[in-house]
C-alpha cells in the first residue's frame, strides 16, 4: 500500500537526522518491546546503508560531492558521531561495518575546505578512549580498530592517543592470540608511530625510556615469530626516519640495543635477518660509538664478517650492498679503545 | 537462512580455539608455492575443517599486508555464498585460517577429476547463480575478488556452493583514492580482463564479472578458453609439456564439437565478456538475466554432480604428480594464491592484447598484438586485428609485468628525452632470448635505459632459473617413473644429493657461527662482570 504513495527521495540532511533519531531512540530505550525494537533496528540498517551509499557511490555511480559535504557537515553539527560508536555493539553485523565505513569516510570529507571530522573529534576527544579499548573486546576490535585508524590521520587525534595510558596497551594487543585482531593492532602502532613525522619525534623522545625498554622486551624478543618480525620492520623505519635522528642516536649508542640486534641477526628467519642490519648498521655506521659498543663489535669482528660475507637478500638490492660494503669497512678497521 | 547463518557466526567465532593442538591434521588437500590446506579435526568442537596454512616468512612486506587484509576479509564476511574463516593465528612463522571443509572440493577439482569435457547446463546454472549471489555481496561490501574461476568456487556436500579465496582480494574502500581503481595486477591470467592485464587505467567491479564470464566458460568447456594454444618453447614449458601436451589436443577437439550451449548462456557470457566494462552488467543486474531463472536448487548438484565423485584427498593424491607441473605454473605467476585442490591442467601464458567473444562457438578468440603499438596504445581496439601468430608466446607474464613496470617507472625519470622507449618495452613479443637482439638492433636507445631493463630482466631471469631449478628438484623425485633415461635420473639425484648436502653443510657452517658468537657473549658478560 506505501508502494502507492512513494515519499520522495529524502536529501542527505534527513537520512542524517533520521538516523540520529533512531540512534537516540536505541541508546535510551534499551528495555522497549521486543518487535519494536527490531522494526527500529531495521530502519537504521537501512538509514546507515544509504548513508553509505551517498559517500561512497555504488557500482554504477560516483559519489557526488555536493550531497557528501551536506552529509558531513549534518553530522557533526550534533553528536551524531558518539552515538554512532556508543551503539555500535548493539547493531547487527552489516550495520557494524556500514557504520564503520561511514566514519571512516567522514575523516576524509572537507565542507569548505575544513576537516570538519577533526573539529568535532578534537572537542570530543574521549571517544578515542572507547575505540582504542576496543581491541579488548573481540566482538568490536575490527570495527572500533578501523575507525580509530582513520580518526589519527588527524595529527592533534594521534598526539592524544600516543601520549595516552592506551599506548602502553598496544604492545600487548599486536599480540593477541587472534591473528586479524593482533594484525588490526599492528595496523594502528604502526601508522600511530610513522605519520606524523613531528608528534612522532616529540612522543619518541619524551617518552624513551619506557618505550625502547618495553620495545625490546616486549616486541624484540618476543617468542612469537610475526611480533618480532613486524617490530624489527618498524623499528627500522623509525629511526631511519630523519626526524628522529636524535633518538636513533641514542638507539644506537646502548649496548642492550646491541646485544638484541645481534641476536636478531642469528635469526632462521631471513626476512628477520635482514630487517635487523638496517638496524644494525646504524651502531656500526654511528662516527661517534661509544666504547662498549666498540668493545662488541671488536671482539664479534670475525663472526659478524663472516655471516656478512654471505648475507644478502632474495631480491637483488644495489642499496643492501652498498650498506653492507659500508658496515664490513667499518667493522674491519675497528681499533679496540680502552675505557 | 542468512540470520541463522549470522548466528551461527558469532558462536562459530568464540568455540574455534586459537590454540594449534586443540586441531588434528588428518590430510593434505591442497598445496601452493606457500601455503598447504589440510583436511583436520577440531577436537574441541569435533567438527572438521580445512586449514590453510601460509607460510609467512617467505612472504614479502606487501604480500603481509595483504594477508592481514585477507584475514580481516575472511572474519568480517557474513553470507552463505561466501566462505569465512572461523578464526586465524600464527603458529610459529605460519598463519593457520581455520574455515569450514568444503567436502565435495573446488569446481575445477571436479571437473578436472570426472567431467574433463564441461558439466550440464542445468548444473552450470545453478553454480553460477549461487556464486554470483555470493559476489554481489562482496560487490556490496566494497570488495573486488579479483580471481574469480572454478578453482575457487568450492562445493559442500550438500550441494551448497561457496566462493573462496580472498588471497588477491582488495578492499576498495581502503585504497587511498576515492574513485572506484586499483592497479595492482593480481590474478591469474586466463580469467583476466583485459583491462587487467593492460592495466593502464585501473580496473574495477566490472572486472570480476569478466572473470565470471570466463569461468561460466571454464565450466562448459572443462578449462578456461585460449588454454588449449601452443606452449612456448621456454625451458619451463618443456618440462611440463612432456606430462600434458598431447593431452590438450585430443580435449581441443572434442570441445569444439559442444555446440550443446544454450543460446541463453551464451548470451549471458557474452555480455560479461564486453570488451567495455562500463557495458557489462553488473552483478545485480546479471542475476536477473534469463540464463538465472528456473533455476534448480542445490540438491539437483549433489543428484547430478557429486554421484560417484572420488573423495577430495583422493583426486589430490590423484593429481599429485600434475601437481608439480601446476606449481610451476603457480611459482611462474608469482601467484601467492592456493587452490583447495590445485588441478591438473598446466597453464600456458601468452600475450593477448584482447579478448573477442564469439557468441557462436562460444568460445572467446585471442587478439594478439600487431606490433607495438597495440600494446602500449591504452586503446583495447587497436587489439582487435586479428594476428595468431602462435610464435608470439610469452612463457611467463611475471617477466612482462615486471618489465612494463620498470619501463613506466624509467619513462618518469627520462621525461622530454625522446627516446624510443617502446622498442623496449616489446620485448616480450618473442620470449626471453631474442629481447636482447631487439633492444640492440635499436640504435637510438639511451644506453642507461637499456641497461637498466636488461638488468631488470636479468633480475627476473635469474629468478626464472631459481624456480625452474625449485621444479626441477619438484619432478626429479618423480622422474624415475615417467622418464627412461635412467642414467639421467641418476645423475639427476645424485646432482640433488650434493644440493642437499650443501646446504647442510651451510646450515651448520651459520649453526657453528651463531654458537661462537653466543660464546663470545657470554664470555663478554663473563669479563664485564669480573670488571665489576
């Protein structure tokens, strides 16, 4: 009988509001009748996929902009973005996801030329604590995780997640005995430790000592072969990044640091083999070693040149052998010091 | 039926210990150049599943990311045309994906071991409805497959059809661009598109559904089209040419004379198979065509397809001998992908710069490259001169790829030089030797180009002769049946032999060295601390 009097298609500022209002709805009322409950759920199954729908097109056509910047710039006006995380365990499946997606794009949006997402999440910075522990709860961890994930593209939102007690809670959630769940966490360490450059330098530097004590023990010698092999990976990255020069510095002068590397190095596992000696080089290139470090690599001199002489990648690599050619010359002509 | 399925999903999730000895492997199903799939019993739940385990250390940084994709995938799907993974952990460097067993195995499996020449039209129909539900939805979710075939359509017991394998699958929404293109060229060549494969432009949803037009193919016939063309004559070839060769042209043959198809499915393949994305249907829109109605249910599979059907670790043991020559194929590729039950067919690689779909036989005929200008030209229509000329095989795509990408790469570096940079680039017009003679004979060509392809094909030549040699030790274990010279097999093991040995003289020889060095350690901490 609807079918009769179709309502005209509704703008991208209804389905957003409508949208709010069911989500109110669901927040508020948890105990409401069972059937009724379920007609509102359904509808906002349907609101989050047309939602979707306007942000990303579908397979026939391309989101149009005008209608993405209308959606957005709704969305935030109100709180629409905690309720959406605040209710997502209460959603089926496929809402989950849509709903993730949704937020996920939203980061990405510009109304005039602003990030409006970032506004909002900067004035509402506390959601962070609710997506970062949801790598806690296996039900959520892919769904919170992925939203967390674009929300620190914005570099104010990763500043406060890695200045955050969550950050010390990563280094057991990569872990996890979940592989999709760990990998997510992997995921999000990563792009909190690489992107941005500044905020990265700054939180490496005041935070050291902890964060390359529970590096180390934690990830570095970690009995489980894909956390080792993904912390060497990124260790690696970050301090071959120019903006932490001094905290490589300081990497590359402790003897600790040293012993895990050249353990890391007798690895089975070639791709640990390898990322480790662009770790390694680093102690060995560093002009200024100092005497311990020296005193290590002198009386490891014929061992390391010998699994040097036949240490090289699957691939061919110019750059590794230039590195190589390097460490070996620097290691050769090493002179013992005394203290 | 989809509720129930969710349901069952979320308690799946939480029994399925993540923990290796809850499991008891029973057998081998399946195996790639990384990854086997067994057959096992979960002991906690006793239920059976199949477990593929991938080998993680010989995968590089990207294939990583790509497999924690796959995971998160495989977890966050939800439909009864799709198969999930119940749970995934590592177990020391290898990554076990616990799913459900598949009994009756993969399509190709089946065709490979009893309907060599295509299975009925009513049976295709069903299989293809069922899997074109299961990729709408992937469609809807924001997924591309990317390696849709038979091979990766797998069949349960009771007739119910999943489509699996996200080993290449890409999450579009993910990809940093918001238009709707990857570039990436993953898949496994004869069901790609040709947008794929001149993957100059990105390709999108629209390339799944040839892929599906090419398996609808697969299945009528009982292997891909253009499978049946001459083999090149690269080493490679000639190893497994002697196991499968004269095979194919007796298959050739009697698939011609098929003229049994429907014109509906030939109509509904025909459109799939549109030179023009943009014009094929999309899989909403295919599921409505005429081919899909009246279409029987699952149970007329398991009456007419699975009656008499060798059990799955049978036709594996069955094939354990072709197996060798599909791992070659598969290393040549590249291909981190497993099949459930990896065939026997032996797949030949040649260039194709389009596809012309022949509505009356069926069947889809090669456009090869006239020159070089069809193959740089982004231009599909340039292909459609027809040229078979068989001598312009490629033995492997993994070279040609390899060498568009560092040619693209050099044209950044070389911007406003005029040099002729596509005499290079055709090099793959006629295998691996005469590349060189070609790029010689080319006077105008900037020596620092040149040499930084040859290099290039160096670098993939030399991994050409790794794997060729990784095969050879593959057949030689066998050759004692199948080849006469048995002085040859001797030599060959006795060849295999020193190999080993070798390499266990290496292993002890970094054995020796790690323990020195530890030594040297301890004598360090033993001396600092006497410091003290």
């Amino acid at each position: 009988m609807k079918g009769l009097f179709k309502s005209k298609p509704k703008t991208p500022v209804d389905l957003v509001r409508q949208t709010r209002d069911l989500l109110i709805y669901v927040d508020h009322n948890p105990d409401s009748r069972e059937s009724k409950r379920e007609d509102k759920f359904a509808a906002l199954s349907k609101l989050l996929r047309e939602l979707k729908q306007i942000l990303y097109g579908n397979s026939e056509a391309e989101p149009v902009s005008e209608a993405c910047a209308q959606l957005t710039q709704e969305f935030f006006k109100e709180n629409t973005l905690r309720l959406v995380i605040v209710c997502l365990p209460k959603l089926n499946l496929e809402a989950r996801k849509d709903a993730t997606q949704i937020v996920a794009n939203l980061q990405r949006q510009q109304v005039q030329s602003r990030l409006i997402a970032c506004d909002y999440l900067e004035a509402n910075i506390d959601l962070m604590d609710i997506l970062a522990s949801g790598y806690e709860n296996p039900d959520m961890a892919l769904h919170y995780g992925a939203m967390l994930r674009e929300c620190i593209r914005h570099q104010s939102v990763a500043r406060y997640v890695l200045e955050s007690e969550h950050m010390k809670k990563f280094f057991d959630f990569i872990q996890l005995p979940n592989f999709d769940i760990a990998a997510d966490a992997a995921a999000t360490f990563k792009e909190l430790l690489t992107r941005h450059k500044s905020t990265v330098a700054e939180f490496l530097s005041k935070n050291y000592d902890w964060f390359f004590a529970e590096y180390n023990s934690k990830l570095l010698e970690s009995p489980n072969y894909i956390t080792r092999r993904q912390a060497i990976k990124l260790l690696g990255d970050m301090l071959l990044d120019r903006s932490n020069s001094a905290v490589m510095t300081r990497y590359a002068s402790s003897r600790d640091n040293l012993r895990i590397l050249m353990n890391l190095l007798r690895e089975s596992s070639k791709s640990i083999q390898i990322e480790a000696f662009h770790v390694f080089k680093l102690f060995a290139a560093n002009q200024n070693k100092p005497a311990d470090i020296v005193g290590i690599l002198v009386a490891n001199r014929s061992k390391l040149l010998r699994l040097f002489a036949d240490f090289k990648p699957d691939k061919e690599d110019e750059q590794f052998e230039a590195d190589k050619a390097q460490v070996v010359r620097e290691i050769a002509g090493l002179e013992p010091r005394d203290n | 039926m989809a509720h129930n399925d969710e349901q069952d999903r979320e308690t799946k999730r939480l029994h399925y210990p993540l923990d290796p000895n809850s499991y008891q492997i029973l057998q081998e199903i399946g195996r790639g150049c990384s990854a086997i799939v067994y057959k096992a019993l979960c002991t906690t739940t006793s239920t059976v599943v199949a477990i593929k385990s991938i080998d993680l250390d010989r995968s590089t940084t990207d294939d990583f990311d790509n497999i924690r994709r796959e995971a998160k995938t495989m977890s966050l799907l939800s439909h009864p045309n799709v198969l999930k993974a119940h749970c995934s952990f590592t177990v020391a460097s290898r990554l076990w994906v616990v799913m459900p067993f598949m009994s009756a195995g993969s399509l190709q499996s089946i065709i490979t071991s009893s309907f060599p020449n295509g299975i009925s039209e009513n049976c295709i129909s069903i299989i293809l409805k069922e899997t074109l539900m299961g990729l709408r939805y992937l469609h809807d979710q924001g997924h591309l497959h990317r390696d849709i075939k038979a091979g990766n359509i797998l069949m349960d017991s009771n007739g119910s059809i999943k489509l699996a394998d996200f080993g290449v699958s890409a999450f579009v929404y993910e990809s940093s661009s918001r238009c709707l293109m990857l570039k990436e060229i993953t898949g496994t060549p004869y069901w790609m598109a040709p947008e794929v494969i001149h993957s100059h432009n990105g390709y999108s949803y629209k390339a799944d559904i040839w892929s599906f037009g090419i398996t609808a193919l697969e299945l009528a016939h009982g292997r891909p089209p253009l499978s049946h063309l001459p083999f090149s004559e690269s080493l490679a070839m000639k190893i497994t040419k002697g196991i499968r060769f004269s095979h194919y042209q007796k298959e050739e043959e009697k698939v011609l004379k098929n003229t049994k198809l429907s014109k509906y499915f030939k109509d509904m393949v025909g459109l799939c198979l549109n030179q023009d994305p943009l014009k094929r249907p999309t899989a909403e829109k295919l599921l409505k065509h005429y081919f899909f109605k009246n279409c029987k249910g699952c149970d007329f599979l398991v009456k007419n397809l699975l009656q008499g059907l060798p059990s799955v670790e049978r036709r594996f043991k069955e094939t354990k001998f072709e197996r060798v020559g599909s791992m070659s194929k598969e290393q040549m590729e590249d291909d981190n992908d497993e099949e459930f039950l990896i065939g026997n067919d032996v797949k030949k690689i040649r260039r194709i710069s389009g596809w012309n779909f022949n509505v009356q036989a069926c069947e889809l005929d090669p456009v090869f490259p006239v020159g070089d200008t069809s193959y740089r030209s982004k231009s599909l229509d340039e292909g459609l001169h027809m040229n078979a000329n068989p001598q312009k095989d490629v033995f492997a795509k993994q070279i040609t790829f390899g060498e568009e990408s560092v040619i693209s790469e050099m044209r950044g570096e070389l911007d406003g030089n005029k040099v002729s940079l596509p005499n290079v680039v055709t090099i793959d017009g006629g295998g691996g030797e005469e590349e060189v003679d070609l790029v010689g004979g080319n006077s105008g060509v900037d020596r620092e180009v040149v040499v930084g392809s040859l290099m290039a094909l160096k670098r993939s030549l030399d991994d050409q002769k790794e794997k060729v040699v990784y095969m050879l030790s593959m057949v030689g274990a066998e050759e004692t049946i199948c080849s006469g010279g048995e002085h040859d097999s001797r030599e060959d093991s006795l060849m295999q032999m020193i190999e080993k040995l070798r390499i266990e003289l290496d292993n002890e020889k970094r054995k020796r060295s790690s323990l020195e060095m530890e030594l040297e350690f301890l004598k360090l901490h033993v001396t600092s601390n006497s410091d003290v």
